[in-house]
C-alpha cells in the first residue's frame, strides 16, 4: 500500500462495512463506484433540475450508509414525552434525510413541469430536432459546439455535461435545426442514479434524429456504443433514425481508419476538429430533414396577412406572389409541420 495515497477509490460499490473496513486498513478516504459519480455529477450539475436531481441520488445514497459514529451512539433520547423519545439519534438522522428528500422530490415535480413546458414549447415551433447522445467523452460537445457556433463546456474530463443544452445548427437553416448535447452514458450506472439522467434522456427521446457519437480513438469503444445502444432501448428511443459518428479519426492511423470504415460502412467518419468534417456533417443532416419535407402552396387572404409571417417563420419559402384571392405562398418544410399549418391556415 503506498504510504502517500489519499484517497482509494474502488470501481464497484461497496457496503458500509466493507468501506469501513478498508478505511481501517487504509488509514484513508475510500470512495467507491457511486459516490465518485454523484461527486462527478455534483460538480457539473448546473441547472436546478439536475442539481436537485443530483442531490436526492446523494441523499438515497447516503440514507442507508448513515453510520452510528456520525449520528452519536444509540444512547436514547430523553426528553419529557418528546415526540422523539425512544428513537436513537440515528434513526432520527435518517428520518431528517427522508424528509428531506421528499421536500426536493416535490420541488423536482415543479422544476420538470416548467422544463416540460419549455420543451412543448419547442415542439409546437419546429419538430426538427437532432440529439447528440454516446458515452462520456467521445466529444459530443465539442461536436455541438462546432455544429452550432456556440461556446459551450469542453472538457477532457468525464461528464464535462450533466445537462442538456439546446443551440440552432449553425448556419441557420429554413426550418431552423436544433441541435441538444446531452450527458455521457457510462456502463453500468447506478440504479439510483438514473434518474439524474432524465432530463437528458428526455430530449433523445423527442429528437428526430440521434447522432450517436463514439470516440474512435478509444480501444473500449465498442463496449461503449453497446452500453449507450442499451440505455436508449431502455428508454424506448432506440428505433430513432440515427447517425453513427465515429469521432476523433485524427488520433486513429490510416490503416485503422480503413478498418473501421469497413466494419462500419455506414458510419460517418469524423474529427470535431476539421471544419471540412463538421460541415460535411452539417450537410447529411440538412439532407437527413430535406428527405421527410414536402412543397405545398397556400393561399392566404388578404386580411390574414399575419399567416404570411408565420409562414415564413416556420417554412422555407419558396416563392411568393400576389393576386386577387391574396398571397399565394410556395413552401417547403417537415410533412408533420404542413399537416399542423394546413390546419391552422
Ligand atoms: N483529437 C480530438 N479530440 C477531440 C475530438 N472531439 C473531441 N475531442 C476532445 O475530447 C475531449 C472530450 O470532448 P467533449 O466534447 O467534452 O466530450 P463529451 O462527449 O461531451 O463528454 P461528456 O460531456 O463527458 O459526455 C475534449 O478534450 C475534446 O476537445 C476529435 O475529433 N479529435
Ligand atoms: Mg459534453
């Protein structure tokens, strides 16, 4: 056992009496699987959902492994008939901890409905949306931030994002693109921590389309597009149409890359780096949403000139004319998207 070692960590959880023990033996620190995680989510939690969320798996966590050390010793509470009497303070300590987690329970319902609301609110906009999922650190923010122009978190550590972000592709297009970068998978998650993931999951599931990154570079990375393949099949988002992004080809050979392209014919092979790579990327999802989009021609009356503008906000217009009936206005857009303005116009 090195004498200079502070911390030991163990890839697997641990029961309180093991961790005990180890810190005996040790003299250290010990952390096991799931308290490195939620320490890693706690870091990076931004938004209030996932900081609640990150608090109430600590808190699940932690409730079983209160230990009597911390909470005093099982001595009895005294107290004239207190309510508490007869309880150890160790029970009460766990009880505080439940109550606890009920009050952040029912502030996470609240939280949700509002990011809820926000996301219809989305929807109800453009339904053409493109969700980059795949394990930690195969690049998927820094893909997005390429994709959209936009400064976001890149970092090379794990879990560099807990929560999702949502940018327009960048250059704009007609229907606007958005793009959501959503928090690396890991194999093996804790169960109690799942529910961190929600959010993030929540977004795949609405996208139209998955860009399923993996790094490349990676020996692993094969287990690692299993473990992601496995965790959207639990969600139920797993027959979304998809783009399998084999990312970070600079730090693989040539000879490697041939493999690869083989083995996967019909992955894009990228590097985030290259802009060439990122806008050949930005094409095959432009043509990805250009296959499900429609032409229709509508005519709009002359006092229903507002129906112009929305038009204009939610299709790409392709000519526009006027005539006595009113303006007749080409456009091309999502079939989904005529379906709801054919209604509406
Ligand atoms: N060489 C090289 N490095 C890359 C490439 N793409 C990403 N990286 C680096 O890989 C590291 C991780 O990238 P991120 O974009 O943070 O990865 P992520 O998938 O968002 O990770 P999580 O948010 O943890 O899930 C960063 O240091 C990036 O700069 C690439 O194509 N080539
Ligand atoms: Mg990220």
């Amino acid at each position: 056992m090195p004498t200079d070692a502070v911390t030991v960590l163990v890839d697997q959880d641990l029961t309180p009496t093991q961790m005990r023990n180890l810190e005996k033996a040790t003299g250290v620190e010990v952390l096991d699987r799931s308290m490195v995680i939620l320490s890693i989510f706690q870091r990076h939690a931004r938004t209030r959902e996932a900081k609640i969320q990150v608090e109430i798996a600590r808190l699940v966590y932690m409730a079983p492994r209160l230990r009597e050390a911390n909470a005093g010793t099982e001595r009895q509470r005294g107290g004239i008939g207190g309510k508490g009497a007869g309880e150890s303070v160790l029970e009460l300590g766990r009880r505080a901890v439940r109550d606890r987690i009920a009050e952040l329970r029912r502030s996470l319902v609240v939280v949700q409905r509002e990011a809820d609301v926000q996301r219809s609110r989305r929807s109800g906009s453009t339904t053409q949306t493109v969700a980059l999922v795949g394990y930690t650190n195969a690049g998927k923010s820094r893909l997005m931030r390429a994709l959209t122009n936009n400064a976001m978190y890149v970092a090379d550590q794990l879990f560099a994002t807990l929560d999702t972000t949502v940018r327009a592709l960048v250059p704009e297009t007609r229907p606007r693109i958005l793009v959501s970068d959503t928090v690396g998978f890991i194999k093996a998650l804790p169960h109690d921590l799942v529910a961190s993931f929600r959010s993030t999951l929540e977004e795949a599931r609405d996208a139209s389309l998955h860009l399923h990154v993996v790094d490349a570079s990676d020996p692993a990375f094969r287990t690692q597009y299993d473990v992601t393949r496995q965790v959207l099949g639990e969600i139920g988002a797993e027959d979304h149409p998809r783009l399998l992004i084999l990312n970070k080809c600079d730090l693989i050979s040539e000879p490697q890359r041939a493999a690869l392209a083989e083995e996967f014919s019909e992955a894009v092979m990228m590097s985030a780096k290259s802009s060439e790579d990122v806008s050949a990327l930005h094409g095959q999802i432009r043509d990805f949403f250009e296959r499900s989009m429609e032409e229709e021609e509508f005519v709009i009356p002359y006092d229903q000139q507002g129906k112009v503008a929305l038009l204009h906000e939610r299709c790409r217009v392709l000519e526009e004319r006027y005539d006595e009936d009113g303006a007749h206005v080409r456009v091309r857009a999502p079939a989904a998207l005529l379906g709801g303005l054919r209604r509406e116009i």
